[in-house]
C-alpha cells in the first residue's frame, strides 16, 4: 500500500519550474524597470521645479527692487530718470519697444541694473546679469540651464510723463527654454509692476 501511495504524489517537472522562473525573471524585470523609470521621471521633475524656482526668483527680486524704486531708466548707466516725483520722461525706445537693460534707483541709494545678454555675448550668452552700484561686479542671476530668448524678452516702461497721468509701470517680459538633459522646454513669463515708493 505505501508503495502504491508512493507511486500517486506527484511534484513539479523541470519544464514547469522553469517556465515559472522565466515569469517570475520577465515579471520582476519589467517592475524595476517601472520603478526605475518613475524614479528618473521623479528626478527629472524635481530639478526642473528647482530650475523654474530660480527663474521665478529672479523675477521677484527684480519686480521687488522696481516696485520700491525712486526711478528707472533704459538702456546704459546714463540717461533720462522716471521719478514718480517730478515725472521724468523715459526715452521713447523704452516705452514701445521692450529694452534688453534696466537701471532701478533702489532705495538703498545704489543703481541696481538688470541686463539680458544677446547670443553674441560669449562670456555669458542669452542669461540676466545683476550689477549693484555704477562700478559694481556683474554677476548672472539665471542659471545656465536657461536661456533667454534675447529677441523676444525685453523691459518696457510706460506712465512716465507726468502730463499723461498714469501711474508709472514696467513689465518685465522673459521668454526662452530650460534645457535639462538634452530636452528644451519653453517658458515664457510676464510680469508687470507700478513703482510704488516707501513712504519718507
């Protein structure tokens, strides 16, 4: 009887143990694949917030120190003031056509200027600059993950006559991609802020 009993219990052949294993190897292939993929993806994200943070950072300390500003004015270190004040006029190129630099009379007293270098600018091409002070150290506030398309960013000032009334405003226009490991992502951001002084 035992012999008989014996004979009746049957186990797994080789084939079906390998068969098995090979779906157990397929399955456990394809999941660390997912996870390795979701993680990439989560890197990948994670560093292009931080990239968008920067530049979003950028844009708020500009539209901080130009919000308190007692003046700003286009193009180089010299020419025609907009103090809310007495209203100084603002040169004509810089309230139809965006301008690549800005010059903002901070309330600390010093010149604060913000540039967009053109393509042709081989020290730093297609970044924003930062200059402290007329004779201050220029210094690129945009990481070089992004660049900035000169053709299409630019400051514009408008409300700076006196005679029309309005309340002086600058918009601040950026556009351009991010690169992050070799794929480009457009960006295009505008920001728009009336010069309110602190109260003396």
């Amino acid at each position: 009887m035992y012999t008989r009993a014996q004979k009746k219990e049957k186990g797994f052949t080789l084939i079906e143990l390998m068969v098995s294993m090979t779906i157990f190897t397929v399955l456990v292939t394809v999941g660390i694949g997912a996870v390795l993929n979701a993680t990439s993806q989560y890197y990948t994200a994670s560093n292009m917030r931080s990239i968008m943070d920067n530049l979003n950072f950028v844009m708020e300390d500009m539209s901080r120190n130009i919000r308190t500003a007692t003046g700003v004015h286009c193009g180089g270190t010299t020419g025609l003031h907009l103090d809310p004040a007495t209203g100084d006029f603002v040169p004509a190129s810089c309230a139809t056509t965006p301008a690549n630099r800005i010059v903002v009379a901070a309330i600390s007293g010093d010149n604060i200027t913000y540039a967009i270098t053109p393509s042709s600018w081989t020290a730093a091409p297609n970044r924003i600059f930062k200059i402290v002070g007329d004779t201050g150290a220029e210094q690129a506030i945009t990481p070089s993950e992004i660049t900035i398309d000169f053709s299409k960013s630019g400051f514009t000032v408008r409300g700076a006559e006196a005679s029309d009334g309005l309340q002086p405003m600058v918009t601040i226009r950026l556009s351009g991609t991010i690169r992050y490991k070799n794929v480009d992502s457009p960006f295009s951001i505008q920001n728009s802020i009336t010069l309110r002084p602190l109260d003396s």
